[in-house]
C-alpha cells in the first residue's frame, strides 16, 4: 500500500482564505483583528516560526504588533507590556513565543495573559476548558491536526489513537481533542516501555516528540493514519518529521508530510483563534 499524501497547504491556503472574508467582513463593522507577538532572545527557529505568524496576519487582512526583547532582559518588562496589551481594547490576541530564556517562569508569564486574548490556549484556565470538553481556544497545532482529521473525515469514533509525546503545546492537548471525539487514546513519552507496541496498535498515530525520523514504517499498523508534527533540521540543512517517510508511506493509509503537512495547519488556526476573539469582542458590544 502507498498512502494518501495529506496536503497540509492546500488546505491551509483554504481555510485561510475564508479566514480573510471573515476578517474583511469585521473590518466593515468597525473591528480589525489584531494579534501581539512577544519574542524574546534571538534564538532563530523562534525568530522565524514568529515572522511567519506576523506574514501570515497580515496576508489575511489582519493587523500585527511584534514586540522583540534581548534574551536578558528582566522579566518585568515583559509582564508590563503584557498588562498593557491585556488592557487595549485593539488587541485581540497575545501570544508569547516559547521557550523563554531560563531565568523567565514559563507558567507565570502565561498565566499572566487575559485568557479571552490567550490565542495559543496555553493559559491554565483554557486548558481546563478544554479537559472539560467546552474549549474556549484549542492550542493550535492540535486544532490543525484535527482539521486535517476533519477534512479528510477519517472515522475517529472508538478508534484507537496513539500520541507519541506528551508536551502542553501538542500531547497533551491533542490527547484531550481525540478523547472527545470518542478515539480510545494512548499517549506514549520517552519512559514508555514498548513504544513500537503501541504505535503498532494505532488507527491514528500522532508523532511529536521532535526526533528526527524516529517512527519508521515497520511501527505502522497497515492503513493507519500517520499525522508528523515533528519539525526536524537534518545535518544537510533540510527538514525532517518526527516520522521517517519513505518507509511509513509504505505501510500507512494516509501519511502528513514534513513540510506541507501539519506545518501550515497550525498558523492558520492561530489566525483562526485570532479571528475568533475579536468577533467576540464584537458580539458583547452589540449584545
Ligand atoms: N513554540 C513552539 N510552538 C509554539 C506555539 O504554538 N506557541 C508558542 N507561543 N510558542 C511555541
């Protein structure tokens, strides 16, 4: 069997369009979206996943604000300027770049962004929205993901799903949105005893642990859907999933590719939440 390739950016460029009626729709009623980015340091796969996010906004009639901080300023400014954008009434969505240098508290400075603008839905209470199954903002790249899932309307009901990671930004939320959707879910981590017990057994198999062609074709249960959010650099310079391609592609029914795959997906939902914020913000002025 060779798997169906799933073309993450046709179906980005899509749904971004869409995204950009809806925008120009808000525009006319007196609202331009507005999502804050907050970079800080300069390490460089950072500095491009947040000018890519920038881009993506702008190309969608949306506005942007990014804010750029050496790696070794005190966290203190950063908390101000989030209070300041968490008071502006024209900023609909914030977003801090992750990971933040060492001597930043991760969760704090989450914690600190105005939930109703936490467009990346890594602030604890959206999360526990989201465990309860009513998501306020659903992180992005597992909204991606179950796009893809959606589009492709693979049968997600009792089917049983494996997550190889268990990160706040992927794993964990990935695991929560395949559980409401009735998939029997298993999330495998770096301590788990037989990995290739459990890939093999997947229908759905999710790879985000972020090494390089881990998951190779003989882990795949024949006809499996295989989604790679892993987002490697090879030695040459090239990028690489978390899955090793040639060989999964042999096995799987349908298989992400990387890139083209999941990659695209998640900024287009960050335009999404974006977009979804400041049509709320619409809705409780005119309510
Ligand atoms: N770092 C890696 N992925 C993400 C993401 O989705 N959001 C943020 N804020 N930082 C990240």
């Amino acid at each position: 069997m060779t798997a169906r390739i799933l073309d993450g950016l046709a179906l980005a460029t899509s749904v971004r369009g869409q995204l950009a009626e809806r925008a120009a729709t808000l525009k006319s009623q007196g609202v331009t979206p507005c999502l804050a980015v907050i970079l800080v340091g300069e390490d460089p796969a950072s500095a491009v996943y947040v000018r890519n996010k920038v881009a993506a906004c702008e190309k969608a009639g949306m506005r942007s604000i990014k804010d750029s901080y050496a790696a070794d300023i005190d966290p203190a400014e950063v908390f101000a300027r989030i209070a300041e954008l968490n008071a502006d009434p024209e900023v609909h969505g914030i977003l801090v770049q992750l990971p933040l240098p060492g001597h930043f508290d991760e969760d704090a400075v989450l914690e600190a962004i105005d939930p109703s603008k936490d467009v990346d839905g890594f602030h604890a209470g959206n999360i526990g929205a989201l465990m309860q199954g009513n998501p306020r903002f659903i992180p992005c790249t597992p909204y991606g993901v179950m796009k893809m899932l959606e589009a492709e309307k693979v049968n997600l009901k009792g089917a049983e799903a494996v997550i190889v990671g268990r990160s706040n930004i992927v794993g964990k939320p990935m695991a929560m949105l395949l559980l409401a959707q009735s998939c029997t879910v298993t999330v495998c981590h770096s301590q788990s005893r037989d990995l290739a017990f459990h890939t093999r057994r997947a229908d759905i198999l999710v790879a985000a642990v972020g090494r390089a062609r881990m998951i190779r074709g003989d882990m795949i249960k024949p006809g499996a859907t295989v989604i790679d959010v892993g987002i490697n650099r090879l030695p040459d310079g090239k990028l690489c999933g978390d899955v090793d391609f040639e060989s999964a592609r042999e096995v799987a029914g349908r298989i992400t590719p990387v890139p083209g795959g999941v990659g695209p997906m998640t900024i287009t939902m960050l335009l999404a939440n974006t977009l979804e914020a400041a049509e709320r913000t619409l809705m409780e002025k005119t309510a």
